[in-house]
C-alpha cells in the first residue's frame, strides 16, 4: 500500500481579524504563549545554587522546584486543551495566566523550599494553559504552508526568550536575591493577561456536551493510530534535550566553575541555534522534503551524543561545541514536527495540543529526574540520552513514516519526496 499523501494549496482561514492585536500583533502573541515554559525556567536557572545555599538544602532538593514544574505542566496541559474546545481559547488563557499570575506573586514570598515547590506546582497548571491553547490557536487561524510557516515564526521567536532569560535571571542576581526571579515573572503573566483580554477568541465550532465528555476527546484522540505513533516518535528526544535545562547550571557554575553571568551568556549561545532552527527549516523546506530533513537531524543529533561522550566534559566551549549540532537540528524539524502531528486529525485540535505537550513534557520530565541522579558525570550521561535516544528515534521514525495510515502533506513550494 502506499502512504497517504495530502495535496494542500490552501493558505489562510477565514479567521477573525484581531481588531486590538492587529494580524503581527497576533503572531507575537501567540510566540509569547510559545514561549511561557522557556519564560517560565530559564531565567530561573542561574539562581539555583543559590537557592541551595538560601534555603540550605541540597541541590536534588532544590531541583524538585524545577522537576515538579515539568510535570505538573504536563498534567495541567491535559486539560486545558479540551477545555479550550468546549469553552474557546479566550477565556482558558484569563482562568489559567490568572493562576499563573498569582502563583507567581507566591513563589516571591516563599519561606522554605517545600512551599516554593508547592507554589510552582501551581505556577506550572497556570503555564499549561498558555502553551497547549498557542497551538490550537495556530490551527485555528492558519493553514496550508501558511501554518508551518507560521509554526517556524512563533517557534523561532519563542527561542527569543532562552536567549535573554539567563542573562536576565544573572542581571538580576548581581542586583537582589532570587526572589527577584519571580518578580519578572510575575509581571510576564500580567503582560500575558492583558494580550489575552485584548485577544478575539479564534474557535469556529465548540465541542458539545459535559465537561467530562470534553475530557473525554483526549481519549479519542490518543486512538488515533497515526497521530500518537507519531506523538511517541518525536516525543522521545525530549528525554535528552530537557536534561540540559535541569543540568545546565550545575554544569558550568558548579563543574567547570563558572560565574552565573558567564554560565548565561553559555546558555545563551546555546539558545541562538534553536532560534535559528525553524528558521533554517523555512529554507531547507524550499529544496527538501521534510522526511529527509528530519531523518538528517536525528542522524546529527546522535552526532553530537557521541562528541559529548568523548571530549564534551574537556572544556565549558567545548561542551557548549558539541551540543550545538543537537540544539539546531533538534529545534529544526520543530515546525513539520508539530505540523505533521495536527494534520493526522481532523477536529480536537485542543485535545491534540494538551497531549502533545503533555509527551514532550513527560519525557522530558524522565531526563530531567535521570540527570538529577547524578551516578555518573552528567556530561557523559547527557551524550549517552542524545546518542541513544537519537538513534531509536531515528528508527522509529524511519519506520512510522512509511507505513500507509500516516497522511503526508506536501503544499506548495514546498519540494517533494
């Protein structure tokens, strides 16, 4: 039998004009709901040794604060999506950035670390709302080649934010305490409310029914054979790429005994390569199939594994070196990733959303607790998640992608197969 392969020339929906966000306005919007997990962690990161030496605890203590975080978004994002079907995309964002906003406000008055986990658990069911309604949102609005072009732009202008956030959290760390971390957070969700208010909600059709039968689509959508063989596929390399964030600091304040500001300006270069990934797609995109693009990155993610294992743990920019290959390629096929995924489906894209963000949370939650472990030299130990972990994506994916229930879309301009 021979794959299933869509024909889509279309380019943009009859959306409603965003009357207070203007349509550039809207894009960066929806990039800043993108971008509230990076917002959410990484200008965090620079202050967790300190925070062990504040609260004198240790550091697997301490990284509870930013483990909880990951999963407890993950589980919040499972209902804010189907949520967000039934009762459109407007008025979830108020509920949930509201949470957000608030829980934030609590976290700067935190007196010991259990309730700072505690409020970032509450934090990160706020933050859950933000990131699994921006995709529907996409859905929504745009389609065709429109929405993977749209997919790059918000998603290379979310990696805006891991780029300033370290910098920011050092800046603020010469200046006052930790607890001016979430004093700028607490002002991102107050920003975030206000576009929300000035947001037109984006829903055509509502689901029907009980909350509980809304819920219940989640169910439907995880049936869907084609959609999550793909979800677990491209899910897995979260393993890897989220034990950095958890490792990150530890890495090059505590092992290579670095100063938080230079460990920011590290992470930071870092963080330009995801920015330009999706970029890069937009032109790789022009010449190629998406299916050789994606199997190329898995190939050099595993690359940059084994550089890891061998001389990554040498240097601080020889570290940073070998794990830039993975950082580009990895945030590359971001865009057909995530496109790919919601053209399996037909409606729920609410649904669809949570349990996408939900399985890259998840997974990227068991690399996180594995770094934290600490058994062997987490630079090592980060190489062996990208060089395995990258060669079972590899093959899962080359194998998912041929089989016939899959439905690829070529649009136009787009290079074919």
């Amino acid at each position: 039998m021979e794959e299933k392969v869509v024909i889509d020339n279309s380019e943009q929906k009859h959306e409603k004009k965003q009357k207070y966000l203007g349509d550039k306005g809207f894009v960066v919007f929806i990039a800043f709901l993108s971008a509230f997990i990076p917002l959410s962690t990484d200008v965090y990161l620079p202050a967790l040794p300190r925070m062990v030496e504040s609260f004198n605890t240790t550091a697997s203590m301490v990284n509870l604060t930013l483990i909880f975080f990951f999963v407890f978004y993950a589980i919040g994002t499972m209902f804010w999506g189907p949520l967000s079907d039934k009762y459109g995309r407007k008025p979830i964002l108020l509920v949930g950035l509201s949470i957000y906003t608030i829980a934030s406000i609590l976290c700067i008055f935190s007196s010991s670390v259990y309730q700072l986990i505690i409020y970032r658990i509450l934090q990160s069911i706020g933050c859950g709302a933000a990131t699994a309604v921006s995709t529907a949102i996409v859905k929504d609005v745009y389609a065709g080649r429109k929405r993977v072009s749209i997919l790059a732009i918000v998603q290379s202008m979310g990696m805006v934010s891991p780029i300033v956030s370290p910098v920011i959290g050092a800046l603020i760390l010469s200046a006052l305490s930790w607890r001016g971390v979430f004093v700028v957070l607490a002002v991102i969700g107050v920003l975030s409310l206000a576009g929300s208010l000035a947001m037109n909600e984006t829903i055509e059709e509502r689901t029907e029914g009980s909350i509980f039968k809304s819920i219940g689509r989640l169910g439907v959508v995880a049936k869907n054979k084609s959609f999550t063989s793909l979800l677990i596929t491209f899910s897995m390399m979260s393993i890897a790429s989220m034990s950095f964030i958890s490792a990150s600091s530890y890495i090059y304040v505590d092992g290579f005994k670095l100063s938080e500001r230079v460990y920011s300006y590290y992470f930071a270069i870092n963080a330009v390569f995801f920015l330009l990934g999706p970029l890069l797609y937009i032109r790789l995109s022009k010449h190629f199939h998406y299916k050789p693009i994606i199997t190329t990155s898995y190939i050099i993610m595993s690359i940059s594994g084994l550089l890891l294992i061998t001389v990554g743990f040498m240097k601080p920019w020889i570290f940073a070196l070998s794990l830039i290959p993975a950082s580009l390629f990895g945030s590359i096929i971001g865009p057909a990733r995530t496109n790919l995924m919601i053209e399996q489906l037909d409606g729920d894209t609410g649904a669809a959303s949570s349990l996408m963000s939900f399985a890259f949370t998840f997974f990227g939650s068991i690399g996180m607790l594995m770094i934290s472990t600490n058994f062997i030299n987490r630079i090592v130990l980060m190489g062996l998640m990208y060089l395995i972990i990258g060669l079972l994506s590899l093959a899962a994916w080359l194998t998912i992608s041929n089989k016939p229930y899959i439905k690829h879309v070529s649009y136009h301009g787009e290079a074919e197969d």
